[in-house]
C-alpha cells in the first residue's frame, strides 16, 4: 500500500479553501441576487437568503449577513430611496465580502445596497408587462366598455382596513346633492406579494348585472407599495374586468400600468368619489336643461297653434257669417216669392180663387156647366152658377 496518498483533514482542505478565498477579489464585490428569505436576530443583525432563477430552477444560492451596526442604516437607506424595506421577491445589488467558514460555509458580510438598481429591475419589469399589454391590445379593452351615465351601484375593489377606503365612502355620503349611492366592497390585498392574485380574484367575483362599475381604490404609497399594479395578472384582471374601470390608486405623480388599462383613471380615492357625485349632477343638470327646453318647447308650439286656431276661428266665423248672411238673403227672397204667390196678395193683383166640391178649381175640366162654385174673395166668399163655358181655340171641348 505503498502508493496509497496520505490525505488530508476535512478542516485542512476547507482552511485552504479559506484561505483562497481570501483575496482582494472576494473582498469587496458588487453581486446582484434575488432575495428569497430574510430574518433578523434578537442582537439586530439580518439574515438573508439569496438565489440566483432561471424561471423556477434555482441556478445558486447563499446566505448574506447584515451586521447589526450597519442594519439600521442600510435599511433606512433602501427605504428612503424605494418607499419600503427590503423584501422577498425583490432583486438587490449587494456590495458584499465573501466569507468562508469551515463549519457554516460560505457566506456573505453584506456591506451596502443600492436601491437604484432595485427600482431599475423594476421599471425593467414594468417595461416588459407594458409590451406584453400593448401586443394583446389590453389599453383599450376596457375603455371599450360603457361608462353609464348614472353611477350608483360601485363594486369597490380594496383593503377593508384602507383609510383610502374610508375617505372615498364618507366623500360619496357627504355629497352635496344627497345622492343615494349603493357601495359594496370586495375586499382585497392591495400591496406585497400576494396583493396581484387577490386584486384579480376580487375582480372575477363581480357580478355585472348588479353593478353599474368597479371601483379600483387604494390610498397613498411608496413606489415599491404600488409594485403591484404594474403586474400582468393583476392588469389583464383590469382590463378584462366584466364592468368599466375606475382607478383612484393614491399617487401624484406616476400612472401605474393598472391606471392605463382601467377605463378611467382619476389619482385618489377621494377624486374618484368627487369625480362619480360631479357625473351624476352633470347627468341631473342636463336632464333639467332638456326639461326646460321641452317646456319652452311645448309652450312654443302651444303657442303657435293657439294663433293657428285664432285664425282658423276667426275664418270660421267670418266664412259662418258670410254664410248665415247668405242664407238670410236667400230665405228673404224665398219669403218674398212667397208672398207675391199668397193668395191675398194676388187677390189685390184681381186673382181670385174658384172652389169646388172637389176643392180649388185649377183648369177648365174642372168645371161644368150648371156647376155651383164659389169665389174666394178678401172680403168673403161668393157663391156663383157655372151657365156655360167658353173654350179659347184650340183647347179641346
């Protein structure tokens, strides 16, 4: 067994590791890394998992310490920057010193975070859903959808305990006009990891027969609070919502990509309840302007055909008149033709009626001779004795 090597200790060989390991190189390095897991110590010390992804498998992975002397200042340094402290899901960049021990292994002695870089990868991130969303046409999808005109029934989409939430229900309860709203919340995680499935599953159980639209609300936040609503699910839940949007996500100055895939986006809660009260006074006022008009409207016409009807009046008397006047000289000359035919006016002409057995003695036939008859007379009746008749020639006997 002469050849058999003689080996060395498992403490050797990691000494040596350590000691190769301690170089200026590993000293003093900046390493981005994805932070997996973080806890601190009674002492104040932090104690972070970081990972290295690609997609779900884990490429490399290690411990990294922050000294309790230096947490404080760290943390207050990243939170200052982005609006939070650190968490997990977030990519870092460490200034880190690689450490080796033969007990614990390798190790990281973190030393500085730059928060830039974390609010770049997340712009980054950002960036990439945006191009997704503008590819599957998201933008207009659901500003495609109908705002009504009056807005009463709100699906309210936020954090139960929010005091966003709060201020928009009190705004809408102490409009000015006493309008009746009916709210009913749809509680959800509206920051940290788990606040993009609960948006989106908050949106799917909305009812659109019972709502006339949904209300996205959240009060004010850090940049990296409102992370979030610049997430895939959460935005594509927006923009696929069964009902229009409104987006009052508490932030002055950026639009999150949920604002832009919403069909209306306004910068709080408290503007979105102002901006739903001034909707339905719009929608009132004018209701009141069309009903002014119709009134003048109506009255116009009224007016317009009470001077028809004068004039229709006016032509029906004097055409009745004209009529009337025409009848009167018609019946005056038919009375007047009348009495020239009476029987004592053609008495004064020396036309006298002859009466027989028969009645009024109108020709000849009438009569014969020896016949007794009688004269009609003004005066009286004179009774006379037909001796003979004297045809005038060419009447027949």
């Amino acid at each position: 067994m002469e050849n058999t090597p003689k080996g060395q200790s498992l403490f050797d060989f990691l000494s040596s590791v350590r000691q190769f390991l301690n170089r200026p190189f590993f000293k003093d390095a900046w390493v981005s890394a994805e932070l997996a897991g973080i806890s601190s110590s009674g002492a104040g010390h932090l104690y972070l998992e970081l990972v290295e992804r690609d997609g779900e498998r884990v490429l490399a992975k290690t411990r990294g310490t922050i000294w309790a002397n230096t947490a404080n200042r760290l943390v207050a340094k990243f939170a200052e920057a982005t609006g939070k402290a650190p968490e997990v899901g977030m990519r870092m960049l460490l200034r880190v010193e690689l450490t080796y021990h033969e007990v614990y292994g390798p190790s990281l002695n973190i030393m500085d975070i730059d928060p830039a870089y974390t609010l770049g990868e997340l712009e980054r991130k950002r960036q990439e859903t945006l191009v997704r969303l503008e590819a599957e046409g998201l933008f207009e999808t659901n500003k495609q959808k109908p705002l009504p005109r009056v807005l009463q029934r709100l699906a309210v989409v936020a954090s139960e305990t929010s005091a966003g939430y709060d201020d928009f229900v009190q705004h809408l309860k102490d409009n000015p006009y006493a309008y009746s709203f009916s709210v009913q919340l749809f509680p959800a995680i509206v920051q940290g990891d788990e606040a993009t499935a609960s948006v989106a599953q908050a949106i799917a159980s909305i009812d659109s027969e019972e709502f006339d639209a949904i209300v996205l609300i959240r009060g004010g936040g850090a940049k990296m609070d409102l992370a979030c609503f610049d997430e895939y699910l959460l935005c594509e839940a927006v923009a696929k919502a069964p009902l229009p949007v409104i987006a009052g996500i508490g932030h002055e100055r950026d639009e999150s990509l949920a604002d832009l895939v919403a069909h209306l986006s306004l910068k709080t809660p408290t503007a979105v309840a102002n901006y739903l009260v001034d909707a339905n006074a719009e929608f009132e006022y004018r209701i009141q302007q069309l009903a002014e008009r119709l009134k003048d409207s109506v009255a116009l016409r009224l007016e317009r055909e009470e001077r028809k009807l004068l004039v229709l009046e006016n032509r029906l008397a004097s055409g009745l008149k004209f009529s009337l006047q025409q009848k009167e000289w018609a019946l005056e000359r038919m009375v007047s033709r009348l009495q020239g035919v009476h029987p004592e006016a053609l008495a004064q002409k020396g036309y006298y009626r002859l009466y027989g057995t028969e009645g009024i003695i109108k020709q000849l036939d009438d009569l014969s001779e020896g016949q007794c008859i009688e004269l009609a007379m003004p005066e009286g009746m004179v009774k006379l004795e037909v001796k003979s008749i004297n045809r005038n020639e060419g009447d027949k006997l």
